[in-house]
C-alpha cells in the first residue's frame, strides 16, 4: 500500500517579497505556504500511524522537502556557516545562499552519477525553478500490525480510509492566494478520480432530470416521460454487454461520457415517436393503423440517423488512439442499443397508455373521421375535396372505439382493418394518384408493426430482462477502468497539472539519507562558479533506447534463420559488449549521452569471484548461473539490472537480455525530428545485425524506445483519423439513399455535411 505521495507548488501571479533576493517560488510569500502546508499534513491525527517507518527506526521518516534547508538552523564559522538541514529556524535562510551551496556537487557525491539530487527538490530550470515539490512516504506495517503481511487487506482499507478521510479534503483545499498545490500518487490519485467521476455523475443525473422535465411538459403525460427516460438509461448496461462480451474486462472512465449523448439521442428518438403516434390519431381511431402509420413515418427516419450516428463513432475503431477506439466502439454499440429499445419498447408504451385513457364522447368521436371513412373517401376524391366530407353515423363510430379499446377478437380486428391496413400502405398524390411506399416504410408499416402489436407483451418483458441481465453481466464480469483519464488540460484540474509537472523534475528514486547533509554556505570571499550553471535535462526528460537480444522483431514474419538466443556462448556476450562500445563511439550521431550495459559491473563481479572460467566473455553453460548470482549479489542489486533480463520458465537459463542507452534526444521532441533519429537507429542496428548475420549464436536484434512509439502514434494518428472520417462519409451517404430513395440527392447532402 501507500507508497509515495508528491506534492507540487507552483507559485501565483500575487507572489512577492522574496526571500534573500529570490522571486516567484522562493518568495517569502510562498516559502511560508508550503512550510504551513508541511506541517499541517505531519499533524494530521493517523499520520503517525500510516508514515513510512524504516524498521530498526524510530519515528516517521520526515517529509522529503527542500524546506529543512531553506528553514535550516545556522552555526557560524570563519569560513562561513553551516545549514543544518532540521527547519527549526523562524524564518527562511538567505535563499540566494542556499541555492548557491545546493547547486555544489560536493555535498552530493555520493549519489552524483546515479542521479542529479537536486532535481528531487527543484524542477529543471534550477537555480531559476518555477516549480518545487515534495514528497510523503507512506507503506506497512501499520502501527499496531506485526509485519507489513500481518492482515494486508485490513492495513489497505485502513490506509484508504486514511486517504479518503484525512489526507484527501487537506490537499484539495491546500492551495492559497499565494500558491497553487497539485498532488498525485497511488490511492490518493484513485480517489480523486473517482470522486471527479461521481462529480460527472452528478451533472449527468442533473441532465437526465431536465431533459425528464421537458419531456414531462411536452408530452403532458409523467409516465411516458418517466418510461422513456428509463428505456434511454437501459440502452447503457445493454451496450456496456456487448462492449464486456467483445472482450474487454475495463470500463474506461471516458466512456462514461456517452450518457450524455445517449440522453440526446434517445430524447430525439422518443419525441420522433411521441409526435408521430399523436399525428396519426388525427387520420385513424383503429390501433393497429396507428401503429402501422407511426412505423411507417418514423421508423426510417429513427433507423437512418441512428445508424448513421453508430457509424460515425464505429469509425474511430480505426484510430491509432487506443481510449478514442474503445469509446467510439463503446458509444456505438449504446446507440444501436438505445436504437433497438426505442423502436421495440417505447411504442408499446404508448399503446398501454393508450388503452388507460378514458372514452372519448359520442360528440368527440363525430368530429375524428374513422380510417375506413378516409380511405375510402380518400379514393375516390380529388386532394382538395377529400377533407369536405361530413363525418361519418354514430353507429359506425361506436363500432370504431369498440375496435380501438381492443374489446373484439384479434380475428374481427383483422377482418375489419384489411381494407384499411392495405390502404394505409399507400400514399396519395396530387389528383387521386396512389404511390407505394418505400420497402422500408412497407416493411415497418405491414409487417414490424403487427409483430409488434401481436407480441407487444413479450416484447415488453423481453426488454426489460435483457436488460437486468446485462447489469447483472457488466456488475460481475466488468469493472471501471483505474487509469488516470487525460481529460483535463493544464490548469483547469489537479489531475490534468499534477502529471505535466512531474516531467520537469529528475529520477524519482528518492533517498532521505540527504536530510542529515549540512549544507556549507562560503563567506563573501568564496565563488562557486557551479552554483549558476543551468542544469541539462535529467534523464526522465529525454528519451531511452533499448536494444533487445533474444527477442524475435515483432514486425519481422519470418526469422527462422536465426536460432533463440544462447547466452552461453562467448560471441552474444561479445556482441552486446561490442554494440555499447560503438553506439559510445557514435554518441553524437545517435545522441547518446551514456550506456546502461550491465556489462561493466558483470565484469567486476566476475574478477571478485576468483573461479576457474570467470573471464569475460565466459564460453560455458556456467554463464546462466553466474549471471543469476549477479543480479541477486547485494552490491550491484541497488543498479536493479534484474530489469535488463528475462529467463526461461525454469529460471535456470537466459531468454533474453536488454541494453539501454540514455540520450540528449528531448522527450517533448516532434513527432518528425522523433521519426528522423528513429531513422538513425533504425541504420545503426541494421549495420550491427549485417556485420554479425554469419555468427548462428547472435540473434537479430531489435531496439525500442517511447519516443519512437509516441512519434509513430502521431504520423500513424492522420491517416487513421482520414480512414475514419471516409467510413463516416460512406455511411451518410449510405444511409440518406436509403432514407431518399435518391443517390444524387443523397450525394449533394453528404458534400453538405463534408464541407460542415
């Protein structure tokens, strides 16, 4: 549990009054801040308790912050004075002093090489930083636990709670009008995300709950509202089924987000229907008609903008972005989900309402033509006269309602609307011509809507159990995605400053050994010309490229020439030798700002061994256990070259192996100027695996780096975005044919929506 929380500040536009001359974060202003900050968190009542304690250690192992320093006690002396990094001082030491002698490597030498200590404390642009941090150590064992596997799941929920309770609600209100706190790490990082996500949930709710109003004040009926509001939110455990049972065990957190379009689209698909279904009231008394004209007008509109809608975000499948493929995948399946449910449950909605109204007077039924009275005036009457004819005798309204209250047999209901349900699969033109209806129209008109009407019940509870299966599937199979959602920009939420301000700090391996330095601060009469120099960027800003033995290219088919690797034989171990040799003497062609080759230290291991066979290269099969005991030998495990090696099943022999080479080749570098030394290395390894192609035991060798695959993502990301953006076109055009019955209309509406 626990691990490390870190602590950023960044000082405001208000920030004055340095300290000794400094500005911004070393304000006096801002010092002060993150001094009251620190000891607001060492005082919180359980921290104590979850604080990292070394075992043989008394105590808490103190914050890990530049402010001992700063705040540190002085002792004079006649070649200046010593910082006693305690923090006991009132005020801050001369902070021009104190970056002075923190910019010397004397006091660091024995970590200089393994990293750049300062860049703990102060970002890159150290002695001008914009931005400090700290860090806080947490981790078991819990005071009052044995060890640290003494009822782990209780010492996690216990340090959660710790998280959630206490640490948590003082860091999101730490900032001040002075500056600006960020954090991250671990539990608190999961946290606050999932309290950002109940955040959206909130705003989602209060969503649904005024498209709910509106739908209740447009349709005047708060059932159909509150039925159709629940056939939307059904469509996301439905299609959050289909998204878990294509294979993916992760909800991302971003998907989430397709509530709101869900709301937008199933609200239109239900105020299509709802406007329809009272639109044919006007031409029909019998329910069947009804139906069968509601389906008829708005079934292919619903079906072409939703499939067309589907399509557009099934196109992102395509995108080199991973979370932009699972969300258009994700919102495509709601869609055609939301899609499904309107069309199958919410007319059987409106039919039940339907059958609850009351009876409408002998003098209200006068006034509605009957749909015989209209298809048969409609026959054999021009346009223009058809809506002259008086209405119809009270005894064949009676025999209508009869009909609509479905108070006959099915059989009678279909005799008497024969003629009816036939004619209504036909529309009139100018001067009494008749003109079919589409095979679409057709097809929902006389065939969906008597299946519907027929199966409305089954229908109904059908939906209805599909759905609490797929919340029952998606709540034991599926479970929301952990990772941090780049949602955010710089400076709008913690989550979006916190990882942005961790790239401009060094290594992130931390010691607190470096609390106990007295820090010398020379007299007037001393220079110390290394205090102002601007340090280069540290190794987590630039990129790493590793080279890899053992391990088959993966865009290589076919490499059966070359056999595994065999790390036995003295020709590998001389290859990898050789290839950190020459990228060194190539480092400014490749940019190489230095090796990590294990090589070095495997020799020096070697030589304290004293064996017969121990020199480098070791031409045996002792070379697989004496590189095991290397890597478990205590003086080189700290250097972690176990990273650098992987083994076969039994753990007796070397699979694989790895060299890594730190470049000057910035991080934040152009895709294209990323792409142009990919380039060089790409030469580089392919002249090493030519010059050893005749050796059997050197297997081909590949590198990689995340620069080269971020740079491949960007080039990679416009042509996928130009693949998407036709499968989109294709789909529209598709669907408005369909929908038309006109290619040529449906083609000058497609350049419409191209050129939007």
């Amino acid at each position: 549990i626990g691990g490390t929380v870190t602590i950023y500040y960044e000082a405001r536009g208000s920030a004055e009054g340095a300290a000794g001359g400094g500005g911004g974060v070393f304000s006096r202003q801002v010092l002060e801040d993150i001094r009251s900050f620190e000891r607001q968190v060492v005082e919180l009542p359980s921290y104590g308790k979850f604080c990292f304690a070394p075992r043989g250690e008394l105590g808490c192992r103190p914050v890990m912050s530049a402010m001992p320093f700063i705040y540190g006690s002085r002792n004079e002396s006649s070649s200046g004075a010593y910082i006693l990094p305690d923090g006991s001082a009132q005020g801050p030491n001369d902070v021009d002093e104190v970056l002075l002698a923190m910019g010397r490597p004397d006091p660091w030498e024995k970590w200089e090489g393994d990293l750049e200590p300062r860049l703990w404390y102060f970002d890159i642009e150290f002695p001008h930083s914009k931005v400090l941090r700290s860090r806080l150590r947490f981790g078991r064992p819990l005071a009052g636990f044995v060890n640290r596997f003494d009822s782990e799941e209780l010492q996690d929920k216990l340090y959660e709670s710790f998280v959630t309770d206490e640490l948590y609600p003082l860091l999101s209100k730490a900032s001040t009008e002075h500056t600006k706190i960020s954090y991250a790490g671990g539990v608190l990082t999961e946290h606050e995300i999932a309290v950002t996500l109940f955040s959206d949930l909130m705003k989602t709710l209060a969503s649904l709950l005024l498209v709910y109003i509106y739908m209740v004040i447009y349709t005047r009926a708060p059932m159909v509202a509150a039925w159709g509001m629940a056939i939307v939110l059904g469509s996301v455990p439905l299609g959050t089924a289909l998204y878990a049972i294509g294979g993916h065990e992760a909800l991302p957190a971003a998907n989430l987000l397709a509530i709101f379009l869900l709301t937008g689209i199933g609200a239109d698909n239900l105020f299509i229907l709802m406007d329809t279904w009272r639109q044919s009231k006007r031409d029909h008394v019998d329910i069947v008609a009804r139906l069968g004209v509601t389906f008829s007008r708005a079934g292919k509109s619903i079906v072409a903008c939703n499939f067309t809608t589907a399509m557009s975000f099934f196109a992102n499948v395509l995108s080199a972005v991973r979370p932009i493929r699972w969300f258009g995948l994700f919102a495509g399946l709601c869609i055609l989900s939301n899609l499904a449910l309107c069309l199958g449950m919410f007319p059987i909605v409106l039919l039940l309402r339907e059958g609850t109204k009351p009876p409408r007077t002998w003098i209200q039924q006068i006034q509605q033509p009957t749909a015989s009275t209209y298809i048969t005036n409609a026959r054999t009457l021009p346009v223009a006269s058809r809506h002259e004819q008086p209405g119809i005798g009270p005894a064949q309204v009676e025999s209508d309602h009869v009909q609509s209250r479905g108070q006959v047999e099915d059989d009678d209901v279909r005799s008497h609307t024969s003629e009816d349900s036939g004619d209504v699969a036909k529309r009139f033109g100018d001067h009494g011509r008749e003109v079919p209806m589409s095979r679409v129209e057709s097809f929902f008109s006389e065939l969906y809507a008597r299946v519907v009407w027929r199966y409305r019940r089954h229908i109904l509870a059908s939906g209805l159990v599909l759905v609490l299966l797929s919340l029952v599937l998606v709540s034991t199979r599926l479970e929301v995605s952990r990772e941090l959602p780049a949602l955010f920009a710089r400076g709008e939420h913690n989550l979006g400053d916190a990882p942005v301000l961790s790239g401009q700090f060094g290594d992130s391996r931390w010691t607190g050994d470096m609390q106990s330095i007295p820090m010398h601060v020379c007299n007037t009469t001393c220079n110390y010309s290394t205090g102002t120099h601007k340090l280069e960027l540290p190794d987590s800003a630039v990129a790493e490229v590793a080279v890899v033995f053992g391990v088959p290219d993966p865009l290589e088919r076919d490499d059966s020439s070359k056999e595994g690797l065999d790390f036995s034989k003295a020709a590998v171990q001389s290859a990898a030798a050789h290839l950190c040799d020459l990228a060194l003497e190539r480092k400014a062609e490749l940019a190489v700002r230095r090796t990590e080759c294990f090589f070095d230290d495997f020799k020096h291991f070697l030589q304290d061994q004293n064996c017969n066979g121990c020199d480098f290269p070791i031409g045996s099969n002792e070379a697989h256990s004496l590189v095991i005991a290397f890597l478990k030998d205590a003086n080189f495990r700290r250097k972690k070259w176990y990273r650098d090696f992987g083994f076969s099943e039994d753990g007796a022999h070397v699979a694989w192996f790895r060299v890594r080479f730190i470049t000057d080749i910035p991080n934040r570098i152009g895709s294209e100027d990323a792409m142009s030394w990919s380039r060089r290395w790409d030469d580089f390894i392919d002249e090493f695996n030519k010059a050893f192609e005749q050796e059997p035991s050197v297997s081909k060798v590949f590198h990689s780096s995340r620069l080269w695959v971020r740079a491949e993502f960007e080039t990679r990301l416009i042509s996928a975005t130009l693949s998407g953006s036709l499968i989109c076109l294709i789909s529209t055009f598709v669907a408005i044919s369909v929908f038309l019955g006109h290619p040529v209309l449906a083609m000058l509406l497609t350049a419409s929506v191209m050129c939007i």
